[in-house]
C-alpha cells in the first residue's frame, strides 16, 4: 500500500540496553547477528528511513564500542546509557530531546527488527486525536489463569484483551511529563512499555492511548530459538557423538538405558550408560549447543548415579527449543562382551521412547576389535552414535 501523505517529523528512542537474560549468551541479543546484520540496526535503519530525527538508541555502559560498530556508517544516531529496566533506559533517552521539545516521538524496542511503514503511518496519524498509540494484536489462544500450583485456576476474557507491540508514539510533551514525573518506588510493579508510563501518570488528565493495528512482522526477538532464521536454517542437521567408559567388577551395567547382566559394570559418575552419552552428544553436536558435560556437569553432585536416559531427554528437547527434530540414530556399541545381539531389540525400544522416534529409525549395531585395544582386552567400553535432525516447519 502506497503512503498516502509523507509522514509529519518525529524523534525515536531504541532502547538496546537489555541483559537478553532469555536468549542467553555472552552478548546480549540485539547485538548478536540476525539476518545478515546486527538486530539493532534493523529497526535503527528502518526509522532512520521513515525519518527518525533525532534517533537516540540507549546501550548498555559497557557496549558503546560494540554498539558503534553494529551502527557503523549510520548518520543520525545518539547514544545514551540506558538504565536497569527498560522504563529507565526510555526515559534517560527522552532526557536527551529535552533542548528539542519534539512534537511526535516514536519509543521502539530494539528486539523488534522489522517496523512496517503502515504501522508508523497509523501511530502518527492518531496522534492528532490522541496522547498516545500503540499497535496492537487480538489475541487468538484461550488464555488461562495459573493457581500457585501451576494448576488451571480460572479463565481471562480474550475479547477485552490485546498484544501489545512496539513502536509506540507519543505527543512529545504528554510522554516526556509522564517518564519525568512518575515515581516509582523501590518494588512497585516495573511497566513493560510506555503505553503505561502515559496511562498511570496523572489520569484526571484524560491523556487517551488509541490503539491501532499491529503486524505480526512486529515480532519480538526473546528466546534463541528467535534469532535462528527458519529461512536460512539447514533443513537437515548430523551430529556425532563418541565415549569410553570403563569397566570394573562390582558396578552395574546399563547400555542404552537398560540393564544387562554381566561380570563387570560401567564406572562413572552418573549410571555410565555409554551408548545414551555418544547418542547425546550427537543430538548437542547437530545444534552445536556444547557437551553432555556442559549441561550435565560431573561436579555437580544433583547428576550423581543419575540414569543417563534423562540426559537424552534434555538434548532432544534443547533440539526441539531450536526447531528441530530428530530423523534418525545410528549406534555402534564398541566391546567384546557382554554379546549386544540379544539385547538389540530391548535397546531400540528404550531409545525410541527417550527419543520419540519410531524404532525403524532407531540403528544399533554392535562390534568387537578382534582382541586389539582396551575393548579387546575388556577394560571398558566404547559407543559411537550418529544423528540426523529435520528442522520443523514454522
Ligand atoms: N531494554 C533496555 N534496558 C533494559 C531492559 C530492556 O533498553 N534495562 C530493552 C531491550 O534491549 C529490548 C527491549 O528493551 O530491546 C525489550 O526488552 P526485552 O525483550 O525484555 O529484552 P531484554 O530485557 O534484553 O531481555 P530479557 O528480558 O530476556 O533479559
Ligand atoms: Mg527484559
């Protein structure tokens, strides 16, 4: 749809200077990579391009070199350190239109990379009526109340309710007097947009917020399975995995989550299941996501005697969280005895119910090494598995 009339001037704030705590890593998401470019330079590019002027971004006080590098070669855009909650981030980026006084000022989230002209055609033109808009979305699902038990403890009215999206726009002088003059006391409830900030500062004012239509392109980036582009993810993943356990009289043995009876039994610190340990870590390895020690570590006292079966689970389920499944398992258990042979169909029936996958897409295969090595000599065994992941569909 053509823009009908060009946009009347406005100023925006981008605040980037959250932890990701939700999305994990060392640098925090809007600085992370999406789409070919740093997160925060989509929505700073697009607003620049609606003609953002002035354009404050507000960063974290550590990241202002990472943040001039993501934004380098972008003319227009100030930056301010932003401040524990996203609230205070907003506000210390309005404290910068203070010699300004603009009339119109968009506050957008830097987690949200794509900003559809519509949208900010629809918040700034409602704003001839109104102190504030914001896009919004009906929402779709039923929405249930939680007891504290995490049991159903009710229903909430759909109708009557909205997502709320960023950006949002404001009457410069309403949003600045709203940030400015709000107190909030030490555990009071922390407003998660500004629609807010306006609507509980000095109601009696009658400072009305519209709501207009939003888009689903308005997205916001939260978890990691967010950042991962189903566009440019592979449809298919291999991983491979590979462990040594080693054999001792005394202990049970437990391969690919079953029990066998033999002389000797598997050392280590969780059951030693061997074979479950290669299958993990392939399922780690084929989305790149670490080992069985870094999310299972052997010091850590919770993971000891632990049947191994429940490492298996997690690994599939961090495949799932990264939109993929897994296609199939191929194992080879690497011994001179116990006989594998007998237990192969018990095996398969085991993995396939950690994995959820049928059992035609369950291989278990098993080898000796004809005497030679520490498996020939019977001083413990070896597993090695192979994986293949689908990535599901959106
Ligand atoms: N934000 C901010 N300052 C804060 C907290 C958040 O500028 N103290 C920004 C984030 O950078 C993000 C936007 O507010 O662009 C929306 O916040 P959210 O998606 O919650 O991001 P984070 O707080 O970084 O993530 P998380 O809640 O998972 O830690
Ligand atoms: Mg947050």
């Amino acid at each position: 749809m053509a823009s009908q009339a060009p946009l009347p001037p406005f100023a925006a704030v981008i605040v980037a200077a959250g932890k990701g705590l939700r999305i994990g890593g060392e640098v925090p998401k809007q600085f992370r990579e999406f789409k070919g470019k740093p997160l925060v330079r989509h929505s700073v590019e697009k607003l620049l391009a609606a003609g953002a002027d002035p354009l404050v971004d507000a960063i974290p006080s550590d990241a202002e070199d990472l943040a001039r590098t993501c934004l380098a070669g972008l003319d227009g855009v100030d930056f301010v350190i932003g401040g524990e909650t996203r609230r205070e981030s907003v506000r210390n980026g309005l404290t910068s239109f203070v010699p300004d006084k603009p009339q119109y000022v968009l506050i957008h989230d830097a987690a949200r990379p794509d900003i559809p002209l519509e949208v900010i055609e629809r918040l700034l033109s409602a704003l001839d009526e109104h102190a504030g808009a914001i896009p919004v979305l009906p929402v779709v699902d039923t929405l249930a109340i939680a007891s504290e038990r995490n049991t159903h403890h009710g229903n909430a009215d759909r109708e009557t309710l909205r997502r709320v999206q960023t950006p949002q726009a404001f009457r410069g002088p309403d949003i600045m007097a709203a940030h400015f003059g709000q107190y909030y006391p030490e555990g009071a409830p922390e407003p998660t947009d500004d629609a807010q900030v306006l609507m509980s500062y000095d109601l009696a004012t009658n400072r009305s917020v519209a709501f207009v239509q939003g888009d689903e392109r308005l997205k916001k980036i939260t978890f990691a399975e967010d950042l991962m582009e189903t566009a440019t993810a592979p449809a298919f993943r291999v991983g491979q995995g590979f462990d040594v356990h080693r054999l001792v009289e005394g202990e049970e043995l437990w391969l690919c989550g079953i029990q066998l009876e033999h002389t000797h039994g598997l050392a280590g610190h969780s059951d030693a299941d061997v074979a479950l340990h290669a299958i993990t870590d392939a399922v780690l390895g084929a989305i790149g996501n670490g080992d069985i020690g870094t999310h299972f570590p052997p010091s850590d006292p919770q993971w000891a005697g632990a049947r191994s079966g429940q490492f298996l689970e997690n690994a599939v389920k961090l495949a799932r969280d990264a939109r993929y499944a897994l296609s199939n398992i191929d194992l080879t258990i690497i011994c001179e005895a116990p006989k594998i042979g007998p237990h192969r169909p018990a095996m398969r029936t085991r993995v396939s119910e950690l994995t959820g996958l049928g059992e035609v897409a369950v291989s278990i295969k098993a080898t000796t090494t004809e005497r030679l090595g520490f498996t020939g000599r019977g001083e413990g065994i070896a597993a090695q598995a192979i994986v293949g992941l689908v990535r599901l569909g959106d």
